[in-house]
C-alpha cells in the first residue's frame, strides 16, 4: 500500500470536516458553523499551498490550480455566512462543489 502524502491526508480531513459542519448545520447543532471554518480553512491552505507549489511549465495547470484556491474560498464567505444565521450559504457550497467537480475533470 503506497503512502499518501501529507497534503492529501490533510485534504481528506478537511473534506470530512466540511462535509460534517454542513450537515450539522442543516440539523442546527452548535458545533456545526465550527467544524465548518476549520474544514474550510484547511481546504484554503490545502489549495493554497498547491497553487503556491506548482512548478510546471504548462501554464493550464498553475491556472487551474490558482482557480482550485479562488474557489476555495467561497467556503470562507459560506462559513461567515453560518456564522451570520443567513442560510445563503447553502448556495455557496453549491456554486463550490459545481466549480471543483468541472476542475476536476480539466485537471489531471
């Protein structure tokens, strides 16, 4: 079994984390608006730090992943607006989750 590295470790945790504050959200708990920013907030550095570290010379690439991060950040808007007790984040979510799925499939 091949190891994973670290940023996609922290990915996976950050995805679940996301995916539990926004369920939790929808079933108002408490807790949910924070498990929700740290999701986020990983997923921003995750994506960050990939658009930050891409050296290749294909400039497709570095533009996707500097739209992957641009992206990501509509989470922080949508856990602001958790934060807020505005239920348009749920909008958000979904504009984000529409755009990462189309830049999946033009990536690699």
């Amino acid at each position: 079994m091949k190891l994973k590295q670290p940023s996609q470790i922290l990915f996976i945790i950050a995805g679940t984390l996301t995916i539990l504050g926004a369920f939790g959200q929808l079933f108002n708990l408490t807790l949910a608006p924070y498990l929700f920013s740290l999701g986020s907030g990983l997923l921003i550095y995750v994506q960050g730090k990939n658009a930050y570290d891409i050296k290749t010379s294909d400039a497709r690439l570095r533009r996707l992943a500097r739209l992957g991060f641009l992206t990501s950040l509509l989470l922080a808007i949508a856990a602001y607006l958790m934060f807020t007790g505005s239920n348009s984040w749920v909008v958000l979510v979904l504009m984000y989750a529409a755009l990462s799925f189309f830049l999946s499939f033009r990536g690699n």
